[in-house]
C-alpha cells in the first residue's frame, strides 16, 4: 500500500511539469530568425548607401574606410553594378547603387515576412 501511494506522488511529480509548446517556440525562433534577416537586409543597403554617399561627396578612395566600403558594396551591388551606364560617374553609382540598396530593403523585408509567416507568427 505505501508503494501504491509512492508511485503515485512521483506520477503527480511528473505531471505536473509543464507541457512545451512547440508552436510557441518555433514561432518565437521564425521572430528571430525575421528579424536577423532584415537586420542582414538593412546593414547592406546602409553600405550601398554610404559608397553612394563617399562617391557623390567624393572621398578619398585611398582612405581605409572608403575603399573598406567599396569593397563591400562592389560585392553586394550584384547585377546591378553596370545595370545604367550615364556618362557621369557620380551619377551612375548613384543610379545603379541606390537600386541595388532597395533591392536588398525589398528582398529582406519579403524574406522577413515569409520567415513570419512559415514560423507561425504575422
């Protein structure tokens, strides 16, 4: 009789632990992982944007942080580097630059939202 009454307890023990709720979880983690991409989208359109800001203020290209920038934005400006080609060189990074920053604001923000979405969150 007091093993009944043992097992029990340890049964009521165990029962009493709180259920994880996995929707929950996996939706806070898809809010992360959201928010991780637009933060990725946002720090590569503010890079664009500032090779588009040396360029048009013209900096010194030999400077560590420009030519660390242009870097930068030479890789992230994908196809759209050469996709204008004006006769002013101010005005074509201006161009083509800007269009690749809204690119990357665009596709990260829809990123974001899929993310959300699948995750289980709006």
């Amino acid at each position: 009789m007091a093993e009944h009454a043992e097992s029990s307890s340890e049964e009521t023990r165990v029962s009493r632990r709180a259920a994880v709720d996995w929707r929950q979880t996996g939706g806070k983690v898809a809010s992360v992982v959201a928010s991780i991409v637009r933060w990725i989208g946002l720090v590569f359109a503010a890079l664009l944007v500032i090779h588009v800001i040396f360029t048009v203020g013209s900096a010194n290209p030999d400077n560590g942080i420009v030519s660390f920038v242009k870097s930068w934005a030479d890789s992230l400006a994908l196809g759209f580097r050469d996709l204008f080609t004006p006769s002013d060189e101010k005005l074509r990074v201006l161009v083509n630059y800007g269009i690749a920053a809204l690119f990357w604001l665009v596709v990260s923000g829809i990123l974001a939202k899929v993310i959300r979405r699948v995750g289980g969150t709006s």
